[in-house]
C-alpha cells in the first residue's frame, strides 16, 4: 500500500503541469470553437498553446517550412496518458481501501461512470 501512494503522488507530481497544460488547452477549444488552417496562423499566446495541444509542434512563421517534427512531445505526452491511467487506477484502489464504509467510494465511482452518459443522453434531443 506505502509503494502504491508513493507511485501515485510521484506520476501526479511529475505529470500534473502537462496535464494542467492539457486542462487549459482543451478548456480553450471548447470555450472558443475557431479552428486555424495552419499552425503559423496561430497570433495569440492561447491560440499557440491549442497548436501545441493539437498538432505537438511549437507554432512558427517556419514550422511547415522546416518540417516541425511532433515527435518528442508526442512521446511525452503518450507518456502523460500511461501514467494518468496508472494513476488514476491506484487511485481508485486507495479510495476504496481507505474510504470507510468503501461503499461510498464505489457509489461515487459509479456515480463517474453514470454522469457522462447520462449527459450526453440528455443532449442528443429528440
């Protein structure tokens, strides 16, 4: 159980500003829907940020010019996603290891697993 938490608070620590970054980003795009053609249309300090969310390359006047390669910050964030899952499955194994009566923990688990369906069943219309 100690190397469980301790694998979990050292994945949340290392990942959590890119998952901050992912956070903001995604929270952009769906707060303001305009799409560029091209990365080096990108002007603005958020929309350079949504180039690097979507396409993984540092937007420039260049970038389609020198070939901007994804590579290294695609690799990071695949990494991102391995140990989000990980972490996140730990972290359900503490809350219902420690949560007491862990009765709790799975409702509210399930409660997760409900919402978004319930969601978007409420939004598909007639």
């Amino acid at each position: 159980m100690k190397f469980l938490r301790r694998l979990h608070l050292y994945l949340g620590v290392l990942y959590a500003p890119l998952l901050l970054f992912y956070l903001a980003t995604g929270w952009y795009q769906l707060a303001v829907p305009d799409r560029l053609k091209t990365p080096s249309e990108a002007e603005t300090f958020w929309q350079k940020m949504r180039v690097i969310h979507t396409d993984q390359i540092y937007p420039t006047d260049r970038a389609g010019v020198r070939g901007s390669s994804p590579k290294w910050f695609r690799w990071l964030s695949q990494g991102l996603s391995v140990a989000l899952g990980l972490a996140t499955v730990i972290g359900v194994v503490l809350a219902v290891r420690i949560v007491r009566p862990s009765w709790l923990a799975w409702m509210v688990l399930l409660l997760g697993l409900l919402l978004p369906g319930a969601a978007l069943w409420l939004g598909a219309g007639p």
